[in-house]
C-alpha cells in the first residue's frame, strides 16, 4: 500500500463577533507588537478600525502594512518584509480577503529568510530550506469567503520577472489562529460574494475529485459542496443573512483544508490568466469550471453521481450535475466564456497554454493533461463549447 500524508488544519474561533476575541488571540500567541497586513481598501474601513481600536484598548500596539495587489507579487512581500522588520513587530494579523492572506503569510514566513522567496517554491522539498524557528506567529482574519487562505499551508504570488504565480509552501505557513466571524463578510459585494463562493466551490470540486487515498479530504470536500448549494445564492441575494455569511465562511475553510489532496485543471487554466490579465481568480475558476468537467467526464462520472447523491440534486447523472453548475452560475450572473472578461487579442494562447500545463496544479487533475489540452480548454472557455 502506497503511503499517504495526511494534514488537519488549526485552531479556529468561529462565530458571530469574534473579531472581539482579536486581543486574546494575539496574547495566546504571545504577540505583543502585530502587523495587521490588510489591502488598500480595507485599510479605511470601518470593520478594521474597530479591530484597531479593540487592540488599543488591549494595549497591543499595532502597524498597518496595505501597499497589496489583488494577485499579490513577490514586490508585495518583500516590502511588507522590511516594513515589519521596521517596526520590529513579533507577529501578523493577515486581514481580508485571500490577497491579504496570502501576503501575511508570506510576510511572517519570510520575516526570518535569508534565501528568495522563489526558493520555497512548492517543489519537491524545497520548503526544507527555510529556518523554521524564525517564521512569526500567524492570527488570520478572513473577510471574504473564497480562497480558504487561512487553514492552507501555501500562498500564491505573482512573480514580477517571469509573470508566473508560483505556489509557496511551508507547513508554518497554516496560521495558529484563524478568527471566522461573519459579520466581517456583510458588507462585501453581491458579484464579490458570488465569486468568492464560486472559487469555494472549485476547490472543495477539485479536491474530491482529484486522484488518491484520502478519505478525510473527501468527506470536507462532499460537506463543503452541500454548504455552498445551500447557502451561496441566499448569501449573494440576501447579503445580510448572517447563517448564510457564516455557511460560507466555513465551505470556504473546509474547501482550503480539503485541496491538501490536490486541485486540477481549473486552477491550472486560472492562474496564468489571473497573472497576465488580472482577472478574480474566483471569477476564472467559476469560468472555467464547465469546461473542465466535461473534459474530465470519463474520469470523474461516478464520483460526480456521488456528489448529486450527497447534494441532493434531482438529476442525479453527470450531466445533471453539469446542469446545476451552468444554471448556479447564471443565477450569480457569472459569464459562461472567458471572452466576455477578456478581449481575443489579449489571450496570449501558446504561453499561457504552457503556464497552465507547467503549474503545480495540473498534477491532480484525474485526466492526463498536455499543453494541446490546455490550448483546447482555452479556445472552448473562448467560444462557449463544451466538450
């Protein structure tokens, strides 16, 4: 029997104001000069002045680091990195969405590197090279309910020379703290909560049907899809809903916890375009999504019957499925081709087509990929044809 590694993720404060418990994490940790790493334009918001403030009353003095893009670059990091080291802070507060996240994480596993960042690529054992005794604590504070950043061992940066995202890993990159408090997620858009779900979705999708042993992932993965069916239209449709806000929060975790197993061609296709065209990768996954599922009907067919089984959707067949996904994904007003968000002339096709294949997702993908595949998935995301 082969063997298998298996990872659970962290300790989390779940709830209705538990950004009020901020102060405690931090003391529990033994933090006692955080930087709040958080982008511009949470960085005037009310939800974090009055973490700000919590803090304060606390006597935690806290820096603010926002200087983020929204696929964050290695230029990002490096600058948070000196930035910390400035203020001489022991700890991070990652504040927001998956940006913000994986910047913090990044910034407190780098805060004690001598080597590049590109050198704990997630290849082989890269992540080997580091000084684990110098990577800073972690509190993470999710405001969208998407990428799952907080209870994953990885951030995606853009690098700025090559115009590849490149995963970074290392096992202390999973936060200590991770605070899911709904009502930071209340005011956020309807379009950014659709594709925040929708990019939940991929990975709890992906997840279950990559290839391998592990039962755990599988049945985070089947609970994550039964969550987002239930509550991502009420929580897009009824932003207020603070179950429905909560529901999400927590798919989203458990869709971050479940890809340990593996993602696929989904996030193979979105990350060169999220790198050279700056789309919302929760947007390009949701893109996305059809297409590859049809691509990969011939492996994934009884698992995806599984998965209407569990779901409980009426048609429980492949195609069924499909049919959920295009009808869910017109009910969020999500486009069904890439072109309505990128011009034809823009998609540079050839190497985006080798990105893809070269990225570390398409590894767990359930069918063989070669660049030819991923030049045909782009065309079809293009036209609008499934295979």
């Amino acid at each position: 029997m082969k063997k298998f590694n298996w990872n659970y993720p962290t300790t989390i404060w779940a709830g209705e104001n538990r950004i009020k418990d901020i102060g405690l994490a931090c003391r529990t940790l033994n933090i006692k000069k955080p930087l709040l790493i958080t982008d511009s334009g949470l960085a005037n918001s009310e939800i974090l002045k009055k973490t700000l403030k919590k803090l304060n009353n606390e006597n935690i003095s806290t820096d603010i680091y926002s200087n983020i893009m929204g696929n964050p670059t290695g230029t990002d990091v490096d600058e948070g990195v000196v930035y910390y080291k400035k203020k001489n802070c022991d700890g991070v507060i990652a504040f927001g969405g998956g940006s913000s996240l994986d910047v913090g994480k990044a910034v407190a596993f780098m805060s004690g590197q001598t080597l590049p960042i590109w050198d704990f690529e997630d290849v082989g054992d890269n992540w080997t090279k580091a000084n684990s005794d110098k990577i800073a604590a972690i509190i993470a504070v999710p405001t969208t309910a998407g990428t799952g950043s907080e209870t994953g061992r990885a951030s995606v940066i853009l690098n700025e020379q090559t115009g590849v995202k490149n995963i970074i890993f290392h096992p202390k990159f999973l936060p200590s703290i991770v605070i899911l408090d709904p009502l930071l997620t209340v005011g956020l858009p309807s379009q950014i909560t659709a594709a925040t779900g929708m990019d939940a979705l991929a990975h709890n999708l992906e997840a279950y049907c990559a290839p391998g042993y592990h039962p755990m992932a599988d049945g985070i993965a089947l609970e994550g899809m039964k969550l987002i069916k239930k509550w991502l239209l009420e929580a897009v449709n009824n932003g207020s809903n603070v179950e429905a806000r909560m529901n999400m929060l927590t798919a989203a975790s458990m869709g971050s916890t479940a890809f340990q197993k593996g993602l696929g061609a989904i996030h193979s296709l979105s990350h060169p375009v999220n790198a050279l065209n700056n789309i919302h990768h929760g947007l390009s996954n949701a893109i996305f999504m059809p297409y590859v599922l049809t691509f990969n009907k011939e492996a994934i067919e009884n698992k995806i019957i599984k998965v209407c089984e569990y779901l409980e959707i009426d048609e429980k067949s492949f195609d069924g499925f499909l049919k959920w996904i295009l009808d869910l994904r017109k009910k969020l007003n999500i486009p069904h081709k890439l072109s309505e968000v990128i011009k034809e002339e823009n998609l540079e096709l050839d190497r985006l087509s080798k990105m893809a294949l070269n990225d570390p997702s398409t590894g767990g993908n359930p069918k063989k990929l070669t660049e030819k595949d991923m030049k045909i998935l782009y065309q079809h995301s293009m036209s609008g044809k499934l295979f």
